[in-house]
C-alpha cells in the first residue's frame, strides 16, 4: 500500500476529525512546526550523555503528538474523546524537572553560547523551534478555541529544552575534564615506570 494519498495534491490536507483544510493554513503550519520541534527532540535525545535527560526528551516526544494532533483537530472534542491530552500535571511536570535541575546546576551570571556540546547546542535549536512554534500558537489561539493549558505546557517547554541544554553542556564539560585528568595521570604515571 502506497504512502501517498494524491489527496493533498490541489494544496489541501486532512486534519485529525478528517476536514479538509488548505495546506497553509495557520492550524496546518501551527503543528507542522510543533512536529518539527520533535523532529529535532528526537535529535537530541540520541545527542544526549546523560541517561535520564534521553529518557525524559522521550517522554516529551510523546506529549508533543498528544499536543500536535490536539492542534490538528477542528472540533477538540472528537481529538478529546480518542486520546490522551496534555494536563495540567505535563505542565507541572516539565516545571519540577526545570526547578530541580536548576537547583542543581551551577549559576548562570552572563548570556551563555548556545550549546557546548552537539546535545546541548541540539537542544538549543529544540528551544527557538519551540519559541516558534508559541508564536505561531498564540496566534492560533486568538483566531481558535484553544484549552488554557496548552499555552501553560508550550511555554514552559523552551524553558524546559534550556535548562536541558545546559544539563548536557555541564555533564560533557565534567566528561571531557574527567577524560584530561585520566590522560594526564596515564601519561604521569607511564613516565614514572
């Protein structure tokens, strides 16, 4: 069975609750660049040293289809009905992950580089993707009927994909200064014999 439809060839598209939209509409492009956004989460998660925050960038790929399809449907109810949506626990969620790791990563005192590593310089793209995404959002949500808690979950998102970011810079930073002191031992040490 082919993966093309020739549905959308005259520019039109099917959402969710299957009504047919024109393919720049701003619902379209509004999820298009959510989906985006986990194009580039799933990225980074593969980037990603630290165990947990892969496991967490998983759990996020799965809220943001939860998210794009909300988007995606016309009528919330039918979308409602037939699948999980985003909570106002998501929300609370992505803000105890933000707080904890803020607690636990160093202070920040200047504007920071984007991404010293390639999973936090990924994760990076993940936060202005997401900064986009929100315009396009709010835009959305004043012409449509939208549930307050999107706009919660959304916003906190590029926060969350900047303290993340950070997360896995200060992880290959204390890497990479691990692997320099292990190389310098080895070296001192194979002086000595």
């Amino acid at each position: 069975m082919p993966i093309y439809t020739k549905g959308g060839d005259k520019g039109s598209t099917s959402l969710y609750d299957g009504t047919r939209v024109k393919k720049d509409s701003l619902r379209v492009e509004t999820y298009g660049t959510f989906d985006e956004l986990n194009a580039n989460v799933s990225l980074a998660d593969k980037f990603c040293v630290k165990p947990e925050n892969q496991e967490i960038l998983r759990q996020i790929e799965y809220k943001m289809f939860f998210l794009q399809g909300e988007v995606a449907t016309q009528e919330a109810a039918k979308f409602n009905m037939n699948s999980r949506i985003i909570t106002d626990e998501d929300v609370l969620q992505l803000e105890r992950i933000i707080d904890r790791y803020t607690a636990e990563l160093p202070p920040v005192t200047s504007f920071i580089l984007p991404g010293a590593s390639v999973a936090g310089a990924q994760l990076h793209v993940c936060r202005t993707v997401c900064r986009r995404a929100e315009r396009l959002f709010v835009r959305f949500a004043s012409e449509n009927a939208v549930r307050p808690v999107l706009e919660r979950y959304i916003n906190r998102l590029s926060d969350f994909f900047y303290i993340m970011a950070r997360s896995e810079d200060y992880n290959y930073q204390i890497n990479e200064l691990t692997d320099r002191v292990i190389a310098q031992y080895a070296q001192a040490m194979g002086r000595k014999q």
